[in-house]
C-alpha cells in the first residue's frame, strides 16, 4: 500500500505574487504533489489554508501518513484548535515535514517548544548542502553534498531543540551555514525540517529536492498503528495494579477520577 502523503500549502503567495504564480502555476503544493507522485510508494495529496478547517479535518489526517508543510505569510491565520489537532496526530504517529519559512509555522514551534528563530538574508545566493549524516536514509542516493544556484540565507544561530540528528549543514556564498536538514521524534510521530524551498526560487522543480523529499517521506512513515488517544493519563485503579498493594495515606482522587491538567 502506498504511503499517503498530504502537503498542506498555505497558498497566499502564488494568488498575490506574479514571480511566484509564474515559477508555479499549479502552486507550491502543486509541485510537491507532482514531485512525490513521481513515486509509485507514495500517494500524494494536498490541501490549502482555504479549505475549510485548512483542509486538516480529522478524517484527513486519519488518512495522513505523512504532512509536509509550507508556510509563510499567514502562519497567524491557522486555527489553534487546528494545530492541537495536527499535533495530536503526530504524537498518535503521523510523520511531519515542515518546510523553509514553516520553521516559523504554528505547529512547528508547538511541537519544538522554542522560538524557532534564525538569521536571514534574500539575495538569490548559492547554497551548498552538505550531508553530514551520510548513511542517514533521507540522504540516500546523494553524494557528499549537492548545490542550489538561488536560494535565500538562513543563518545560525537557528533556535530550535537539539535535534535527533543533523543530515544537512548549508554553506551560503555571503559566509553563514545553517543547520539544513534535523528530525526529531515527538511522542510516535518523526519530524523532520528540510530548508530549501523559498518561493521565489525554483528550488522545488530540482530532480535532486525531489529526491531529498521522497526519502524523508519514507523515513518520516511509521507504519504503526496510530495510538488511539496519546494524550491519555488515566488513574489505575488499586485493584488494578499488577502486583497486589495495600492503600496507604491520604489522596487527593477518588477512585477512577481524572488528574488536573
């Protein structure tokens, strides 16, 4: 059975850009569709910021192995009751990609617990990804390194959690690197954050992005059953504990009844 992927895009600048409309006529999303398709072990799908509940209703994301996610302009106009929504889903097992300027994304900082900040500069520079992980499988296929002519800089210090693992370091021509290419384990769900991608650019027509992106969206896939409620912290009862026990002292619960939070 194919991997189901659902890229969610957020679909602002292709309708007020012309730059952006032209180097994607079928948007963002549409591209990273096309480039995953390409894939017959993936089956590639996307909704917008438009779509009613942004297009992640609980039943898409039932049917969600993994979300890649692009946003920029309108992180302020995600629902929070949609980003707990997602980020539930992650904690129950769904995979997440979160690309380029998503580091700012709603979910993305959820998820991270930090600012999420970084330097920045946009000037059509040449970026160069070095893969410091090598027999990482997101890095499959790729050499030591692999270039992009017109990017836009994201320097460091990048204010996120000490990652799980570093599969991409970027060089910039005007000097800065950037941690390019991290994942994360958030309760089931595996996270990764790929940088390139600014919408200005052609970065996502690249045969070489592609591929970057079709292994994360093998390695971000849990095949797992989804854990039913990951947000579950129940009270087990004295009679239930696996080794017999005498209450002692006072409590504050009775039987059965749920926690604070």
């Amino acid at each position: 059975m194919p991997i189901r992927a659902t890229v969610w895009g957020e679909n602002v600048h292709e309708q007020k850009n012309r730059l952006v409309a032209e180097l994607y006529p079928k948007g963002m999303h549409g591209a990273l569709v096309d480039a995953l398709n390409a894939d017959p072990e993936i089956r590639a799908t996307s909704v917008t910021l438009q779509d009613p509940e942004h297009g992640l209703t609980a039943a898409k994301l039932a049917e969600t192995d993994v979300l890649l996610w692009w946003g920029h302009v309108a992180h302020g106009e995600v629902s929070d009751a949609v980003v707990e929504r997602v980020a539930e889903a992650v904690w129950s097992g769904m995979g997440l990609i979160v690309l380029h300027s998503g580091h700012f994304s709603k979910i993305f900082k959820r998820l991270m617990g930090t600012p999420c900040n970084l330097t920045w500069r946009e000037a059509g520079e040449r970026e160069r990804l070095w893969v410091t992980a090598p027999n990482h499988p997101i890095a499959a296929g790729l050499g030591s390194h692999f270039e992009i002519e017109y990017e836009e800089m994201y320097g460091e210090p990048f204010g996120i959690p000490e990652p799980l693992e570093t599969v991409f370091v970027s060089w910039f021509q005007g000097g800065e690197v950037f941690r390019s290419g991290v994942t994360y384990r958030r309760g089931a769900g595996n996270v990764f954050y790929f940088r390139p991608g600014h919408e200005a650019y052609p970065t996502y027509h690249l045969p070489v992005v592609h591929q970057v992106l079709r292994n994360a969206v093998r390695w971000a896939h849990n095949p797992a059953k989804r854990i039913a409620d990951p947000n579950a912290a129940p009270n087990v009862p004295v009679d239930k504990a696996l080794e017999k026990i005498v209450e002692r002292g006072g409590k504050l619960h009775a039987p059965g009844e749920e926690g604070f939070r």
